[in-house]
C-alpha cells in the first residue's frame, strides 16, 4: 500500500475538464475539479488543495513528526487500554507519563533513537529506582515503538534490542524459614493471624484474601473468583488465578472459629468485613495498623505478603512437593513458581552437593 505522508496531488485535463488525482488510504483517487473553459489551472490546485487538507492531516498524524506524547496518549493508550485490566492500566499509564513523558513527551518519533531510549532507562537505574520499573520502562519503550511502526508511523522500532542496565538495583528476594513462621502466627490476633495463615499456608494473595465471602468458603478448599485492588471488586489477576486453593482440616477449623467469633452466617457477607460490614477492611490499613506493628516487635519487620507467599512456595519445595501442584495451589504457571516464587533452602542445596561429590567418588 503506498502512503505519502503529504501530498499535492496532480492535475490533468481530460475532455475539455480539469481532474484531480491523488491517494487516499492507499487507493489512486480521481475527482473532477471543474470546467477548462472557466477554471484556471491554478483555481483547480486550490480546490484540490481543499480536498487534500483534511487528508494530509490525518497523515500527519500516523507519521513519524508526530509527538511521543501524542501518540501514547492517542493510538497506544486508545488500544491497550481495552485489553489492560484496571491495575495494570493504572499502573502502566502512570508510570509512562511520570517517567518517560519527561524526557520524550515532546520529541518526534522519527527523532527518537535507540541510543535515546538506551540512555533513558541508564539514567532511571541510576535514580534509584528497583530493577522491576526499569525492566518495565524497557517493556514500555518496546511495545510503543513496535505498534509505531505497525501503525506506519515510522519504518523501525528503536526500542526492539534495549536492556535493562545492570545498575538497577535488583531485590533481595527472601522467605521466611519455619521457626520465623511460627513466631509471626504467635504474635498476631486471631483475625490477623487467619489472614496470614492464608497466605502462608493456602498461599493467597492479599488481594484475594480481602475479597472472600463466607460463600466462597468449601469443605478442603476455597473459591477464588475475585479480587480486590484499591476498594475495588475485580476479577482475579489471571485465568490461572481463578482456581480453588485446597485447606488443610486445620486451616479450615479456624476458619470455623472465626466465622462463630465473628458471627457471620449468611453467605454473601465478607470474610473480613470493615466496621460498617457492606465492604471488606482494607490490606493497607490492617496491615499497617494490626500486622506490621507486631512483626516489627519480634524482628520481622522485614516481612511482607509477597516474603509469605514466596516462603509458601519455598517450604513446599523444601518438602519436595511436586512443583506443579504449587503452581496450581498459587494460581500461576509453572514456570513463574519455580523461577521468581521458590527459593531453595541451603539445607536443600548442600544435599544435592553431596550426592554429586558422591556420585564423582563411586
């Protein structure tokens, strides 16, 4: 398909007749201007003129002069925002405009360069910033450039072979050993407790925890049908994600005993409602106000949601539970739970070492 990004036209006369000729969404295009005998030539051009202008503009638009700003928050926002759920929307529009507008909001695409883009993300993991915003960054950069050059705008992607500088600070991924699990469960409410006997034991995400009802609740297992992010009800982070978790008979008598202190009975209500009860309490608040306080006290201050369900994953690879019933647990793939949840215990490593010495001795 041939596209001009701007184009005069030509003009022919044909049978005593002035015709226009241009292109239009790829299609050679004819339109009669008017008389020879009482149109000049150059009246033609300015009425064919006319008919290109609002042509021209729209290709201007789709064209490489067009702003960075101007097309994310254009054709990139207007497509990926129909297939982003609301998190990852919130999530990924505000980190493009805080960190890539900028530097490149006003910058043309056809400007932009690889070296441009590999500078941006060096400077971001040099701010300060975690390894996961400018992996992303990167991630962004690529799939904006890459639907740049889908949409016509510019012939090829300057984001296609980025990296993420090795400055980034990577996190120091850790998990809690069985001794720490239990001084955690010790110092805690019953209502917390359960909370965290959720994500340590069922492997939850908090998300999903704050969103049950006592509907969800069966016998040996819970439904995870939604979630909640911000105060709102969604739906669960993926289709891996809408499962059920299975409970062990011990997990399940608390749960129990908390649905008789708390006197719930009818399905519908929240597990853990707020003071009003048309709403479930908030990760934020109860964490800040009930859980955190009390971890800190005995040295766990370090722990968090994603420290339990990262330690779920690592204690059952301790106990050589087979990986795909994990990942099945955690509702994610297979691969995700080996490579960014579990970490295996030095007790674990230092046995494998051994078999090997032993295996190179026989």
């Amino acid at each position: 398909m041939r596209r001009n990004r701007y184009q005069k036209g030509s003009i022919k006369k044909r049978c005593g007749k002035w015709i226009g000729q241009y292109w239009e969404n790829g299609t050679r295009r004819n339109r009669l201007l008017g008389p020879v005998s009482t149109m000049r030539k150059s009246e033609a051009q300015a009425k064919l003129d006319k008919i290109l202008a609002p042509i021209n503009s729209a290709q201007d638009a789709l064209s490489g002069d067009q702003r960075f700003k101007d097309f994310v928050e254009g054709p990139y926002f207007g497509f990926y925002l129909r297939k982003w759920k609301k998190s990852t929307a919130g999530n990924n529009v505000n980190r493009i405009k805080v960190h890539l507008f900028p530097a490149l909001a006003d910058r043309r695409l056809s400007e932009v360069s690889r070296d441009d883009l590999q500078a941006i993300l060096d400077e971001k993991a040099t701010a300060d910033l975690s390894f996961s915003v400018v992996d992303h960054l990167k991630w962004d950069l690529k799939q904006i450039f890459e639907m740049a050059v889908a949409e016509g705008c510019i012939q090829r992607n300057p984001g296609a072979l980025l990296f993420t500088p090795k400055e980034a600070k990577r996190p120091v991924h850790t998990s809690m050993t069985i001794e720490e699990v239990i001084k955690c469960l010790a110092v805690l409410e019953p209502r917390e407790r359960l909370i965290v006997r959720l994500a340590l034991m069922a492997g939850m995400r908090p998300g999903e925890i704050f969103a049950l009802k006592w509907e969800h609740i069966q016998a040996g297992s819970i439904q995870i049908r939604q979630r909640v992010y911000r105060g709102d009800i969604d739906s669960p982070k993926t289709s891996n994600s809408v499962r059920d978790a299975a409970i062990s008979d011990t997990l399940a008598a608390d749960i129990e005993l908390w649905r008789a202190v708390s006197g719930a009975v009818r399905p519908e209500m929240w597990l853990f409602p707020s003071e009003k009860l048309d709403k479930p309490i908030r990760k934020d608040c109860c964490w800040r106000r009930n859980i955190a306080p009390r971890l800190k006290a005995v040295g766990l201050g370090w722990v968090t949601f994603q420290v339990m369900r990262r330690t779920h994953s690592s204690l059952m690879n301790d106990l050589k539970v087979d990986p795909k019933i994990v990942a099945d647990q955690l509702g994610h793939t297979l691969d995700v739970n080996q490579n960014v949840y579990t970490r295996s215990a030095v007790g674990r490593r230092k046995e494998a070492i051994e078999k090997l010495e032993t295996s190179l001795l026989m």
